[in-house]
C-alpha cells in the first residue's frame, strides 16, 4: 500500500518537472521610444508689430531744396521739427501686450503750446523812390528814409520779433545771368546771417517768377544771440539792369502764414509805377 503511494507520488513529480522544462518562457515585445521633436529656435521678432521704429528727422540742417515748393502758387514751406515734440509710440503687437517696449524718446515730454493763428487785411502801398506799388498788411510801420530801400515792420508787440518786409533796388551794368542772381542771393544770405546769429542755417536756391522775369530766391532759418527763433525768404530779379531785392522776415513758427500771406501778396501784387506789371 505504501509502496503504491510513494510510487503515485514520484510520478506526479516526474511529470511536474517535464511540464516545467517545457514550458517556454513568456516574452513581451518592446515597444520602442519615439524620439521627441526637437523644438526649433524661434526666431526674433518685434514687438512693435509692423509699425517702424521713429526716426529722427532734422530740417534744420540746410539741406532743405526749396525746389519742393514749386508746382503752384500756394507755397507751403517745410517746418524745422521741434526737438520738444513727443514721438508717437509704436503700437505692440497683442500677444506682447504685457511687455514694456522701449521708446526711443520719452513720451512724457511737453508739448508745445500751439501758437494762435493771424490774420491780415491789407493796403496798397507805393514807394515812390523805387517807383514800384505794391500790397502788404495794414498798419505795419513804413520806412523808406533810404532812397534805394522801403521797408514796413509789424508794430504788434506781441511778437517776440517784429516781421519785417523790405524792397531794395540796386543799378548794375547789365542784365544778370541765373548764375550771377544765385551769386547774389548767395551773398546776401552771408550778410544777414553773418551778425546777431547763434544759429543761421540757408536753403539750397530755386527758381521762380519775380518782376515778370526769371528770379533766384531762398529760404533760411536762424536763431538770434537773444535766444529768438526766426526765418526768412529772398528772392531776386534782374530787370532793366536792375536788381530787384525782397527780404520777408518772420519768427519761425509762422513761416508758412508769412510766406503765404506776406512774401506772396507781394510778389503777385507789385506793379512798376509807370503801369508795367510784375
């Protein structure tokens, strides 16, 4: 009886031990990683949209062609930008909404007090030593205590410089060439800018129309040793072997209602006494 048992149970362990050594071991296939893309580097870019950066622009530099004015009887003079007035801000782009972009200038600067605008009636005046009539505002003060020059100065005392309008004839030996006009208006520039000036900045010269005849003329701008901004126009023409000589000067900030309303009236208004037109 024993011996069946011991028998039963060594088969039973027989048979455990070739099952075992069958059986295969389990695998598990691996899967392998997939490789994370690498992020590639953004590149710059500007947080002030598409809106360019201001740049800083000087028309005071002598440079200015006042050829730029040609085209039309209303002349309109480029201004000298004020160094106090603000820069206008870039716009941000929204998704750089939270940065702090850098501006150039400040934008808390002052702004200039805008300068109240003139007015002008006018009246005929007649130098009677040039033999010339002409219009310019009313009331300015005449002097005409030199025979080849008649000038009127703006009394309004409101004005840190009186506006000046002046008319000077001068003989010469003959009718003047462009370039010898361009030599004069040249000189005269010299003369004007040469005394009473910190500053004193001219225009390159152009041509237009002045006593019905070819003329020179150009601009300036300067700054008195007072501290006082102003600008100025001179144009000349040669008629009858004689150099017709205008000088319009102004303050600064008024020079496109001094042109327009001053040194134009002038120009379209002056007849020669005997009837000539200009």
């Amino acid at each position: 009886m024993w011996k069946k048992r011991i028998l039963c149970l060594v088969l039973v362990l027989c048979a455990a031990l070739v099952m075992t050594a069958c059986k295969q071991k389990e695998t598990f296939p691996t899967t392998p990683q997939q490789e994370q893309p690498t992020a590639e580097p953004q590149s710059e870019q500007n947080i002030f949209g598409d809106t360019p950066l201001p740049q800083e622009i000087d028309w005071d530099d002598g440079s200015y062609d006042p050829t730029q004015e040609e085209g039309g009887s209303d002349e309109e003079v480029v201004q000298p930008v004020d160094a106090d007035e603000p820069t206008e801000v870039p716009a941000v782009k929204g998704e750089y909404a939270g940065a702090t972009p850098v501006v150039i200038d400040p934008i808390d600067k002052p702004t200039p007090t805008p300068l109240p605008p003139l007015t002008f009636t006018y009246d005929k005046y007649e130098a009677k030593s040039l033999g010339l009539t002409f219009e310019a505002p009313a009331g300015w003060l005449v002097d005409d205590s030199q025979p080849d020059t008649y000038t009127l100065t703006n009394p309004d005392p409101s004005m840190d410089y009186a506006a000046q309008l002046s008319i000077r004839l001068v003989p010469v030996s003959k009718n003047y060439t462009k370039n010898e006009l361009i030599k004069e208006v040249k000189g005269t520039l010299d003369t004007i800018g040469g005394d009473g000036f910190q500053k004193f900045e001219r225009s390159n010269t152009a041509g237009r129309k002045f006593m019905n005849t070819d003329a020179i003329y150009a601009n300036y701008t300067g700054t008195t040793t007072d501290g006082v901004k102003i600008a100025g126009r001179i144009i000349i023409a040669c008629s009858n072997k004689t150099l017709y000589i205008l000088h319009v000067s102004y303050p600064q900030g008024y020079t496109k209602t001094y042109v327009d309303n001053v040194f134009d009236k002038f120009r379209h208004s002056v007849k020669t006494i005997s009837g000539t037109g200009n």
